[in-house]
C-alpha cells in the first residue's frame, strides 16, 4: 500500500473516530467549551488587529462562533464567511447581518448569498475535526481549507477545537496546511512554523 493511500484509510479512521466523541457532548459541554474558546480569541493580537475575519458557520457539535461574528459587527470591522463556488474553488464573502445574508448552501452549512461582496480575510478561524500540536487538521475531505490556505498564505488562522480534538501528531501530507494557532477551551497552542 502506498504512503498516501495509508495516510488518507488513516484520516478517515481519525474523522470517524472524533466526529463520533465530538457529537457524544452534551449540549451544555458544547456551549460551555465554546463560550470559553471564544473568549480566548477575543483575547488573541490575531482577533484584535484584523480588520477582516473569516467565520464558520458551525455545523453539528462545531466549536461555535457566533461571539466572535458579534464581537465583529459590534466593532465595526468586515465580518467574512466562506461560500463553496464550486467542486473545487471556496471565497469568503462579505456579511452584514448573519440573519439576513446568510442562507443554506452545499453540504448544508450556512453560507453568503451571491450578492455578498467577495472579501480576502487577513484572518481566517479554520474549523477542523482532528487538530494536532503541530498546526495540522483533518477536516472533512474535501479539501476547501486547504487549497484556501494555501492561495492566501499571509492571512493569519486560527484553528478553533475542543481540547480532545487535538493530539500530539495526526497523519498528514504535502498538501496539508498548517495554522498557526489552536485555541480550545484547556490552552492556546502557539506554533512555530
């Protein structure tokens, strides 16, 4: 078997693994660690000097991010989401009001109507389902961070997880994009790259 086909059957092992701990949280656990994640970055010199940030709208037992969306309105700066463009292609664009600009898209997540302005966020919070101390992250499969991240490598990014969601190494390869920081609700991981 070869390395990549043993790092993608591992991936997947890693994805069902986790996706299955994360929904096992209550629904409390979830508000409670969330709160206390986004707090953190409220805290973060990241969150403080952007100007635009890019959000995700949380599917499922997704670390939440509607603090940080109202943190941004509040003061005025861009508030970005991304929109899938098609099988391969993710942008951010801008909202207004999450209320009204926001609609369900692909994959059934939340997403920018066509009529939003496209943006380039100079910070990004990247969902994921497995992180690990390194800055790398499973998501979903399909690829959209990654090849985000990798045309837009100045935007600092922020990955947001459940302290259980991060191990000390995962599976990873050339394609792979790394973030700079992970914030759970136990510690910031800072990393060096």
């Amino acid at each position: 078997m070869h390395d990549e086909d043993m790092i993608s059957r591992r991936k997947q092992e890693l994805r069902r693994y986790m996706l299955n701990l994360r929904n096992s949280l209550s629904r409390e656990e979830m508000v409670k660690a969330s709160s206390i994640i986004q707090e953190k970055v409220l805290e973060t010199d990241e969150f403080n000097s952007s100007s635009i940030v890019g959000l995700y709208s949380p599917i499922g037992s997704e670390v939440d991010t509607s603090t940080l969306a109202k943190r941004l309105i509040e003061s005025c700066r861009v508030l970005a989401y991304p929109r899938i463009e098609d099988k391969y292609t993710m942008v951010f664009a801008r909202v207004r009001d999450p209320v009204i600009d926001l609609t369900l898209g692909r994959y059934g997540i939340l997403e920018p109507l066509d009529s939003c302005e496209m943006v380039k966020p100079d910070l990004i919070i990247v969902p994921g389902l497995v992180w690990d101390e390194h800055g790398y992250r499973i998501g979903y499969g399909k690829g959209y961070y990654d090849r985000y991240l990798r045309r837009n490598p100045d935007a600092a990014m922020i990955g947001l997880a459940y302290d259980f969601q991060v191990l000390s190494s995962i599976p990873h390869s050339e394609m792979d994009v790394r973030v700079k920081l992970i914030v759970t609700e136990r510690r910031s991981i800072r990393i060096k790259i």
